[in-house]
C-alpha cells in the first residue's frame, strides 16, 4: 500500500539520490568506455526484445540514456513507483479512462469489452484531454489488436497501477491475477502468455 506522506519524502529524496548517482556514474562510463557501456544497454535491450525491430535501431535509443531528459523521467518513473497501491491478489484499482471517442468509463469496463527515444514519435506533454486523445490515435493509426482508452488528467490509472512507462497486467473478475515487472527492461510477455493460458486451458 502508500507509504505515509512523511517517510515519501524520505524515500523520495533517496531515489533522487540514487537515480542522479546512476545518471552521472552512466555517462561517465558511457563517454570513457562507449563500447562497452553499448554493449551491456544491447544484452539489456536483447532480454526484452528492444534489438528485434528491424525498424528500432539501436541508434535511436542507446545515445538517449543518461541525458538531462532521461534524469527527469526515471526520477518521475521511480519516484510513482513509491506510491504503487497495487498488490498481487487484491482488488484492482477502477480509475476512471476515457475512450477514443471521448465516452468516459472505468478501466474495469474497458477490459471487459517527458524522455523519448531518437526518431521516435514525438509527442509533447498532453495539456487536456484532446491531446491525449490526438497521441492515442497515432497508436489506433497501427491497428492493434486490442480496445484503446487513454488515461484521464488526473493520470489516476498510470499512478494507481505504476504503469509508467509500462507494466503487464492479468485482471479477472476485479482482482489482480499477475502483476508484472515494469517495463520496458524487467517486463516478461511470456508470463503473461502462460498466466492466460492456464486460465483458459
């Protein structure tokens, strides 16, 4: 559950510790042993699937890390991480959503129907809704496979849940049946494939 506001800001001057010593150690070696440093970002993004887009390289991401920007958001990720109310097994948090035709709803009724990589789409902070809204249909442009809703400006959803930048989900019936790592490096799509798997086998 939340940690009481006083020891947040405790914790959260610890994390802004943590992740400036991270940046500052990460760009020291990045410039002493760029080679190197490549190399071990490469066997993180390999783990994940990061280096199998053809259309992804490497170059797009790899000169981001431990940049001014990257700082603010692993210290925005970090820093929401510490108020994560979400626990295996407990109640799913329904955060209001807002679908791409501007209907609001619950999440829960959706699943039952800053930092940015190079050359990545480039989509400044959402000021209201509409722009949330405008980014969401870049994604609908590509057709997934699944419904697409956009969190509210109070981000309640990404908050409640820690989502940010990513984190998988298996939600049945209200509770939280799989919680996975955040993403983009510790989250495991396999896991997911198996939890739904052994719930429909």
């Amino acid at each position: 559950m939340g940690l009481p506001q006083s020891g947040l800001w405790v914790k959260k001057l610890w994390v802004l510790l943590e992740v400036a010593v991270h940046v500052v150690v990460g760009k020291v070696l990045l410039i002493l042993f760029p080679d190197r440093v490549k190399r071990n970002i490469l066997a993180m993004g390999e783990k994940t699937g990061m280096t199998r887009n053809p259309h992804f390289s490497h170059d797009n991401w790899i000169p981001t890390f431990f940049s001014t920007q990257y700082f603010w958001f692993v210290l925005k990720v970090r820093w929401q991480r510490l108020e994560d109310t979400t626990e295996l097994g407990g109640l799913a948090p329904n955060c209001p959503v807002v679908r791409l035709s501007g209907q609001r709803c619950n999440i829960w009724d959706f699943m039952q129907d800053g930092w940015a990589f190079k050359n990545n789409m480039d989509i400044r902070n959402h000021q209201n809704l509409q722009d949330r809204l405008q980014a969401a249909h870049l994604l609908l442009a590509r057709s997934p496979q699944c419904p697409v809703v956009v969190d509210t400006m109070q981000n309640q959803s990404s908050q409640l849940y820690a989502a940010l930048p990513e984190r998988l989900y298996v939600i049945q019936e209200g509770r939280i049946l799989y919680k996975g790592k955040s993403g983009p490096w510790n989250y495991n799509p396999e896991e997911v494939r198996a939890v739904l798997e052994k719930l429909y086998s």
